[in-house]
C-alpha cells in the first residue's frame, strides 16, 4: 500500500477561513466538495520537456477518487478494470450532471492514446475511439458531445502537420458524440493545439502553438464549441498589463466573470505559465483576466518566485503543474481564485533531474493565493511519492450551456478586414493608400516529406494562395481553403510585405471571419451591415482550389505559389549574377571564417552564387543539404543552434526572412513599381540597379517578384515544388 500524506480539503479551506478545521462547512466553503478525482501517473522526465508534447507514456498509471477529500476520506481506484492494467492517464473531464468522466488513456502494449468513458464510481468502462491516431485532451461540450485533440487529420489527402522542433505529429481539434459516433475534425494550425477548457458561456479555451518567423509561443485561444471562431485571447498582443511572464500559457481553466464597462461579460480564468521546454509542463500560476478583447486582457503572477522561464526552480519554490479554481468567495482573500493545484518541490527541470537520477514529486495541495508575501502559500491535500497527482477536480455538478455556433455559408472558408489600416500596433500604421494587395499565404510543414530544416531561418512551410484586391475603402475579402491555416501580409505597390500578420488563422467550412483591421483594437464591434464595404459589395476573391493545385506549375505572377530555391531562383542567379559572385575571393565575394568552439571545427565561406551543394561542418546539426548561393544570401543562421562559435572575416546575412523591404539583396537589385501597372520609372529605394548599373542584364519584373516572395514567405530553401528534385 502507498504511503501516503494527506490533508482534508474542508479542512484546509477553514483553515484559510479563519475557522475550526473540525468543521465540516465554513463560511466560504463549498459545500458540495464531498470527492475530489485525480490522475495519478508514473514520474516521468522524458517526453514532457515541450510543453505542447502529449505523447509520454509510462505505463502503471491511475484515476483515483478521493471521498470526502479527508485524511481519512477513502481512496478508490476508478480504473480497477483489468482492460486499464498498465496503461497510463493524460487528461481527464467531469460530465455536467457529475455522473460521469471521461479520459484519454493509452492501454499496455498500445501504441496511441484513446478515449474511455465511465461513471464517477468506476462503473460501464467504455472505449469511444479507435485507430491509429492519438485521442487526447478530451472535455465534455454542449450537445452530448466530447471535445478532443487528435492527431488525425482533417484535409483529405493530407499528412498530419509535425512541429517544428522534434518534428512530432501535431495535435488539432475535433468532436464526437459520448456514444462514439459523429465524428468531426476541426481546422487545423501548423503547430499544436492543446488543453481545451469550457467556459460556462459555452465557449472554449485552449492553448495554440503559435510558431511563424521569429514567433514561437503558446498563447490562449478560444472558439466556439462547434470549432468555429477561434480567435485570440491571451500572450499574442503585447500589453503594459500582461507584459513577458514566459512564452507558453498553459492548462487554462474558468474561475469566473464579471461585467465590464461596457456591460459585457469578462471571463477570469488561472492558467499555468511556462517556458516550452525542459520544465515537465509545469510553471507559475498566473490569474488572467481576458476583459472585453486580448487588448486589454492582463494577468496576475500569483507565484512570482518561480521562474517563467526554463531556468531549475529553487527549494520550497518549484512548479506548478496544473490548478483548479474552487470559487473566489471571501477567504480573507479579496477578489482572487482558490485553487487545488498540482505542484512539485526542486528544480522540476527535466534534464536536471534525469542528469542526477531523480524525478519530480507532483502532489496536490490547497493554494492560499495571497499569503506568504504575495507568493503564496501551499496546504497538503494529498501526496503518493510512487506517482504524479495531477489535475485534481471537484465532484460536483454544473449547468451545461448552450452551444456556440458559426452559420455555414459553403464549402470555403471566408476572410476579410473591414479597414486594413485599422491596428492597434505602433508598428503596423500604414499610410491609407500604400496597401495594395492581401497576400493570403497557406502554412505547412515537413510532414510531407522534406528535411527537418526547409532552410536555415526560423520559418516552416508556406504556399501562395494568392492576392486579394485592397479598395479605397480599405477593406478586402477572399475566399481560401477550409480547415487550412492562412497567413496574411499587406501587399505595397512593389510587390514586398508592408505588415504581415504574425499568427496562422483558420476556419471551418462556410465560415466567414471578418475582423475591423489588421491587429485592430478588439473591444471595438466590427459590424458589417449589407453593402457597407466594398470588399462585400464586390464579392470575395475566390482563392480556394483543391490541395493537389495548391503547387507551382509556372514561377510566373499570376501562378506562383511556392518559391522553391533551386528551381525558381537559381536559375535567375545563374544567368545574371554568378558570372560575378562566383567565389573568387575579392571585392565582389567577401569572405568569412566560422569556428566552433564545441565541435573544435573551422570552415571557411565565400560569396557564391552558384548553385552546388556545400556542405556546412559547423554548427549544431551538420548538413549538405543547401547551395552556395543560398548560404551566400542567408548566412548560416539556424544551422549554428546554441553552439559556441567566433566569426572572424566579412560575416554578413543579405537576407532579413520574413521581410524583403528590409532586406540588403532587395535593396540591391531596387525593383520597379509592380502594381496597378509596371513602372520601371519608379523605384523602390533611392539609388542605382543592380547588375544595370555595372552593365548586367536586369531582373524581369517577375523574378524581382519572386524573389521578393521568397524572402516575405521566410527565405526557405524547400517548397512542396522541390521535394525530391533538390
């Protein structure tokens, strides 16, 4: 039998009440906490180090009811069932009437995580999915349905999206009947989706992974319960209030609302905030109020000794692995939540402990959020030392609200702004008039068979679905594929990106998402009344085309959509710059020297532009799979990870990714007005041509373009056009 430490968590909330721990009910007790169910699992420190991971397993796991949550309350094992011997427990919800749970399990001898169903008193097990996809993250919705994330995948013909660090199988949204039927996949983001959460307005919180370009967080969501609506709630606009507390906001869950100024509801909720790795997806405990829009969305560090990045935590600190809001009733606390949390002493640092040959001890205690000089203060509730208790929730009923929906208007997926140059971030204001085009991008990664690495900036995959019209008015709407994600960029008269929008956006199927501007400020109303807009008034552009066109058949405009290195560039470098830049150390090829001071390597790099393989011996992860030229264009970049190295020489990278009116190359070659018209009369920056001015042939209109569309799509080497012709 464990051994085991408890403490009754009536008698740890009157405690905090200022009552007799022998009373069962005190003034701010809930009253109707007479169990609480846990997940107990098997210590871990592999596989859990990102926090957006779902797939660690140790098999020995356990969902245990404690009842009443007393010292001598009993302890029962909910998965007694010889079908749960040697499986282990992810996550876990209460159904609304608090009769029943349901859980994502991975059996022994298994290879993928399912989803069961059973009563709160262990009773009718029952497997609801199947397969060769991972079910995970499940919670009840309105309408009889479950919530999940899977690793299926919506898109037909698709692989499933990895992410883009250890390239694992990425998890999406999706919802099934409690019996098992009715099945349906949600849109999909490039990276994870995890650890959904109900919001009583029939709403839904989850955590996104946003990676694009130099942006590499885990910001809170929320959609609707039809998958419809996802929007933003919190970490994606940069606030005074909500201002770097870590990258990753994770494991969200409702504590309660309240009306704002404007009479509408504002949600609070506690979250856990953690680096993305190395921290066993455990963190601080932050209290987050959304208010009205993400503008003004702020948070509240309730454990500000702990750290919010991946550093070791110290003694008596630690981290938080998960928090369960019991109410914010008066507890000599003002306005904050009480919370059943998850926490573990030490360094809970994953590489730490596995280097000293130990493991995070994860127990549940009661959190007084206001004591011990605003950092807390933790009661015991309950402690095995042979498992993790996590994710420890009260048994008791909850009204099961409506279900939020989105109208469905065809087969595409609608986008559109009402004012472009409407925003909210300083550096997004745009002269009325300068945008041109919106630049719809598709994003993929290298689930479809490229190397790790599509180049050596911090960017995955994308795809040109095409450029919408900007009208006078300022606004524009086009139609794009379902369930794909798209990211936008504001187009000027060259052809280059003025703003792009830093997050991948999608929908479902005849959905239509009309926002006021580009990072407007969202507690404005963003009405469209019939005929106010011209982007209405015109109709959308239709861009949507099916999966197998969504590929370059010509680099020309009006049919590029990928910018592969090899095939669209190269052979424009060929023809108009290596007879120059052909790495001949001199005044036309700068050179530099790269030492790695911890692979005890030297290499020496020389402006190319000629398209052979070099092979990079330097850096975190050696490689050959990139040309001189784009080396020359990009610089080493990625490939030099967090390895110790001196440059000596001319190091210079001509490329800013993301960018191309920053980039010196562009800056360069200075290309002519593209739009309404060509104009080789005006120039997008002050000075001379190049290779004109030394007597070289010009760029045609369309390789500046794409050029330019390289770099404002990353400045990757691959595309889905060169897989397998590198």
């Amino acid at each position: 039998m464990n051994k085991v430490r408890t403490l009754s968590v009536l008698n740890a909330l009157a405690v905090l009440a200022g009552c007799e721990a022998k009373q069962t009910s005190s003034p701010g007790v809930p009253e109707d906490v007479q169990s609480i169910i846990f997940l107990q699992r098997v210590p871990r420190n592999e596989g859990v180090g990102n926090v957006f991971d779902y797939t660690s397993f140790r098999p020995g796991g356990r969902i245990v009811k404690l009842e009443p949550p007393a010292a001598d309350g009993k302890l029962t094992v909910l998965t007694s069932d010889p079908m749960f011997d040697g499986a282990d427990f992810m996550a876990w919800d209460l159904s609304f009437d608090a009769r029943s749970i349901v859980f994502s399990a991975r059996i022994k001898d298994e290879d993928r995580y399912h989803l069961f169903t059973m009563g709160v008193d262990g009773s009718n097990p029952r497997q609801v999915t199947e397969g060769p996809n991972d079910y995970v993250y499940p919670i009840f919705v309105p309408g009889g349905k479950i919530m999940f994330m899977t690793s299926k995948v919506v898109e037909a013909g698709a692989p499933q999206f990895r992410d883009e660090y250890e390239r694992q199988t990425t998890a999406q949204v999706g919802t099934i009947n409690a019996d098992g039927t009715g099945e349906m996949l949600g849109p999909r983001n490039v990276s994870h989706r995890v650890a959904p959460a109900l919001i009583p307005d029939g709403s839904v919180v989850y955590t996104e992974w946003l990676h694009l370009g130099n942006v590499n967080d885990g910001h809170l969501r929320m959609m609707n319960s039809d998958m419809s609506g996802m929007r933003e709630a919190f970490g994606g606009e940069p606030n005074k209030q909500s201002d770097a507390y870590t990258n990753s906001y994770l494991k969200a869950r409702w504590v309660d609302k309240y009306k704002a100024a404007n009479g509408k509801d504002a949600h609070r909720l506690v979250a856990i905030g953690t680096s993305r790795d190395d921290t066993l997806q455990a963190g601080k405990l932050l209290f987050i109020d959304l208010g009205t829009s993400e503008k003004q969305a702020y948070a509240r560090d309730l454990t500000p000794l702990v750290p919010g990045d991946r550093i070791p935590s110290n003694d008596n600190i630690g981290r938080y692995y998960d928090a369960e809001p019991l109410g914010v009733e008066s507890l000599g606390i003002s306005s904050l939540p009480r919370l059943l949390v998850s926490w573990a002493n030490g360094p809970v640092h994953s590489e730490l402990l596995a280097m000293g040959k130990t493991e995070a001890d994860f127990g549940i205690y009661l959190f007084d959020a206001d004591a011990n000089g605003g950092n807390g203060r933790r009661y015991l509730v309950y402690n095995s030392p042979d498992f993790w208790d996590v994710l420890a929730r009260p048994v008791r009923p909850r009204p099961a609200p409506a279900p939020t929906l989105s109208a469905s208007l065809g087969a595409s997926f609608t986008v559109g702004a009402l004012n472009v140059y409407e925003t909210s971030i300083t550096r997004f204001k745009l002269n009325p008039g300068s945008v041109v085009k919106v630049r719809l991008l598709e994003g993929f990664s290298s689930e479809e068979g490229f190397p790790d690495m599509f180049g050596l900036t911090e960017f995955d995959g994308q795809s040109r679905l095409g450029e919408a019209p900007v009208y006078p008015d300022g606004s524009f709407a086009a139609k794009v594929p379902a369930n794909v994600p798209i990211h936008m960029q504001l187009v000027d008269k060259f052809g280059m990106s003025l703003a792009s929008e830093d997050i991948w956006v999608s929908g479902r199927a005849g959905e239509q998402r009309f926002c006021g501007g580009c990072h407007e400020d969202r507690a404005k109303s963003s009405l469209i009344a019939p005929g106010s807009i011209e982007a209405v008034q015109r109709g959308a552009m239709d861009l949507d085309v099916k999966r197998v066109d969504r590929i370059s058949r010509e680099y020309t405009y009006d049919k590029v959509r990928g910018v592969p290195w090899n095939l669209a560039l190269q052979p424009v470098f060929d023809a108009k710059c290596a007879s120059c830049h052909n790495g001949v150390p001199g005044p036309a090829n700068r050179q530099y020297t790269v030492t790695d001071k911890t692979t005890m390597t030297s290499q020496t790099f020389v402006f190319d532009l000629r398209g052979h393989k070099v092979n990079i011996m330097v850096g975190e992860d050696p490689t050959g799979d990139f040309t001189a030229s784009y080396i020359s264009l990009v610089g080493l970049g990625m490939e030099l990870g967090e390895n110790d190295v001196t440059i000596t020489g001319d190091y210079k990278s001509f490329i800013t990714p993301g960018e191309a009116a920053k980039s010196d190359v562009v800056k360069k070659v200075n290309p002519p007005q593209r739009f309404p018209s060509i104009d080789p009369n005006t120039r997008a920056f002050q000075g001379a041509v190049h290779p004109t001015e030394l007597g070289g042939e010009a760029l045609t209109p369309d390789e500046y373009y794409l050029l330019m569309l390289n770099i404002d799509m990353g400045a990757q080497y691959y595309f889905r056009e060169n897989k397998g012709r590198n």
